[in-house]
C-alpha cells in the first residue's frame, strides 16, 4: 500500500537509544536534553535567532497568533485552501478569520485581493507543498504577517533565507505526516526576543522561562504546549537526516516529473530550494474523484489536500474564491517519502497513465 503522509524514520535505532536514554534519564518532559537539542538544531540550520518547540502546530499557531495580535475581537485575513488547523487557530484565539482567494502558480495567499480594513489585526499567509509566499508583497499591507510554515521546514528563498525568517513568527508542523516529524509535535522560530519571551511564556502556564519552573513564578496567562522529550527526541533523529530526506524527495519527485501522464500536471514548487515533501498534480475536475477512487483501489491513497474552509460547514461564507474553488476540486496529492523506491514511482506513474 502506498500513503501520502507515512512517517519518515531514517534512523530508527538512534531513535531508540535515546529512548533509552530518556528513560534512564526520567526526564520525560518539561524542555529537557532533546528538546533543547532539537530547538538548538534547527535554530542554527535556519540560522534564526529563537526556536520553541511545542506539542503541535495547530497549538503552535494558537500561541504566535495570542502573542503576536493578542485575543479578538477583529480579523485575521488567511487563504482559504490550506489545512482547516489555520482557520481553526484564528478562531480559538477569538478573532474572525476573513478569507482570500489564492494564486493559481503556488497555491499561496492573493496579496492583490487583500483588503486591509479597520478590523484587519494581521495576516496568516501559508507556504504550503514547499513553496512559499511573496513575503516581501505580504509585509508591506501594513499589518502583522505571521506564516503557518507547517509544510515549509527546510524549504529556503531564492536568496538562500530560510523559511522560520520572515514576518513576526513562523510556524512548522513535526507531525506524524510531515517530512520531518516527532509523532506530535511542532516549532515556533521568530527573530523577535520580545515574541520569543511571550510565546515561552504561554507555553508554559505562564511561567518565567528563566525562573518560573523552579519556583513556581508564574508572571502571565499560559497554556501547557510543551513537547515531550520522546517527541523530541524523535523530531532531532529524523531532523538530522533532513539534507538526505529533501535529497531522496528531490530524486522521487524528478522520477514523478518525467513519467506522469501529460494530463496529470506536476505542480512544482516555486523554489528550487524546497523539500518537496508533498507531490500535488492537477487534473480535469470532471476525472479527479474517479481517479482518486480508483488509485486506493490499487492500494495507492492518494488524498485531495485540501477542501476549500469556505465551504465547510463551520466557516461557510458565501463569497465565491474562484481559484481556491477550482484547485481543490482539481488536485490531488501522490505518495512521497523515503521508503518509496524508484520502481514504486514508476508503479504509480504507470497505473495513472492506464486510467485514461
Ligand atoms: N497548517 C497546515 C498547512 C497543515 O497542513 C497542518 C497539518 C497544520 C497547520 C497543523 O499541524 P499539526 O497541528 O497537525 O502539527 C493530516 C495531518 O494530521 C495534519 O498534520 C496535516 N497538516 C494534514 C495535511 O494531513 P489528515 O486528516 O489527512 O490525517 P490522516 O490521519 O488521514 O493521515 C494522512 C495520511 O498519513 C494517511 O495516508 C495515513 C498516513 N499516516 C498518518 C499517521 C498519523 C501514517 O502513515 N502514519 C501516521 O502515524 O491530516
């Protein structure tokens, strides 16, 4: 069977003795050894100046949003075709989320049909598929840019900055079916000490980062979104690979390129620095749910990321976002990762090119 999302291990028996470790150890939690190796780790690969690791994203997102715009009232302008976890967070943390129609070439946030309005607090713009948004267009609407990078670690701009740089706060899913994962688990980077000290803060029940543990000094309002250290350690063990997974991505994704069907267009990413970790073609609407029918028949399940959110029940809205409505009933997203050999791409590529 082949999955989008199965989980990356390079290095399992590494992985299992730190396990060990850990339980020797008894330190199970509370921002021990591998969680301040894992935050140290990617800090200095992003070359960012604060990483905080947290229990998920959707959480993640929970504590940029509160420590960036504070609680709602007002309005958070985000795409429409991304993970329901964006919209999701903007709601939690009480603010309205106003959503905007996104670009056909990377599926990014439409900075020209963005309305700025006395309401607006800021922006979730969100690199999705590896790709990444116009920062540079983005950051100049005068509000706060905060970007849902979930699928975006590793993934650098064409002058070589990395994702985890730009707006206020940017933040990265570790979970199970993300390219690098931790089971759970997710990171917060900013270069603001200011944000940085806030969102410590909030992850922990409000404590003092520095003394707050020890004694008990608890200086603001706080959540519990710290990430265990068996998350974490599982999240260094694969984030060490992570040159050797966008390596093997990269060859499985140029396999992709060369024998899908003319019809079944392979959207690339708009940098060729990313990790391609997902695989996202675009076919006729009129064939796309035969298709996907007809792949997990042949054991191959392939997934449709993602329903337009203004037409889920929860965050209806009857405003038309033509080209969110047209590529999520176009695309489809095919098995990626490092089990996949070349033969298995071919496999796929070859039942694809039967359908038709
Ligand atoms: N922002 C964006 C743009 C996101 O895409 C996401 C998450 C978030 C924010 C929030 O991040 P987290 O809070 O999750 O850290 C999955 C994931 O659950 C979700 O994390 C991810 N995006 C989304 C794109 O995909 P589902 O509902 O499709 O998950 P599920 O359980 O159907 O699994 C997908 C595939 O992965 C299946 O083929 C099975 C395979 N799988 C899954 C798990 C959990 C495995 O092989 N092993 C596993 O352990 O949402």
């Amino acid at each position: 069977m082949y999955l989008v999302g199965k989980p990356n291990i390079p290095n399992k028996s590494l992985y299992l003795k730190r396990v060990e470790d850990i339980l020797d150890s008894k330190v199970l939690s509370n921002d021990g050894k591998y969680t301040k190796l894992l935050e140290e780790s990617v800090r200095n690969y992003l070359g960012v100046k604060h990483c905080i690791a947290v229990c998920n994203a959707t959480i993640g997102l929970e504590l940029a949003i509160s420590s960036i715009l504070g609680e709602g009232p007002g309005e958070i302008i985000i795409p429409s075709f991304t993970f329901i976890a964006t919209a999701q967070a903007v709601k939690r943390c009480g603010f309205t989320p106003v959503f905007v129609d996104c670009l056909d070439k990377n599926f990014s946030l439409n900075y020209k049909k963005i309305k700025i309005t006395e309401n607006t607090k800021g922006i979730i713009a969100v690199n999705l598929f590896g790709s990444i948004c116009d920062q540079a267009k983005l950051e100049k609407l005068g509000v706060p840019v905060i970007y849902d990078s979930a699928h975006a670690l590793g993934v650098s701009d064409l002058k070589g900055t990395y994702v985890g740089n730009f707006g206020k706060a940017e933040v990265f899913s570790l979970h199970a079916t993300k390219f690098i994962n931790s089971g759970e688990g997710g990171l917060i980077t900013t270069n603001d000490d200011a944000i940085a000290l806030k969102i410590k803060k909030y992850k922990s029940f409000g404590y003092h980062p520095e003394s707050g543990l020890k004694e008990g000094l608890v200086c603001d309002y706080g959540t519990n979104a710290k990430m265990s250290e068996l998350s974490a350690a599982l999240g260094l063990t694969n984030f060490e690979h992570i040159q050797e997974i966008c390596n093997k991505n990269y060859e499985n994704f140029l396999t992709y390129k060369e024998n899908l069907p003319s019809w079944c267009h392979l959207k690339e990413p708009n940098t060729i620095f990313s990790n391609y970790s997902y695989i996202p073609v675009i076919v006729n609407k009129s064939i796309r749910d035969d298709l996907v029918n007809y792949l997990w028949n042949k054991g191959i399940k392939a997934r449709t990321y993602f329903k337009a959110i203004h037409t889920l029940d929860p965050f209806r809205s009857f405003e038309s976002l033509p080209v969110t409505e047209s590529i999520s009933n176009k695309i489809i997203c095919l098995p990626q990762g490092i089990d996949l050999e070349k033969i298995d791409i071919l496999y796929i590529c070859d039942i694809i090119n039967k359908f038709l």
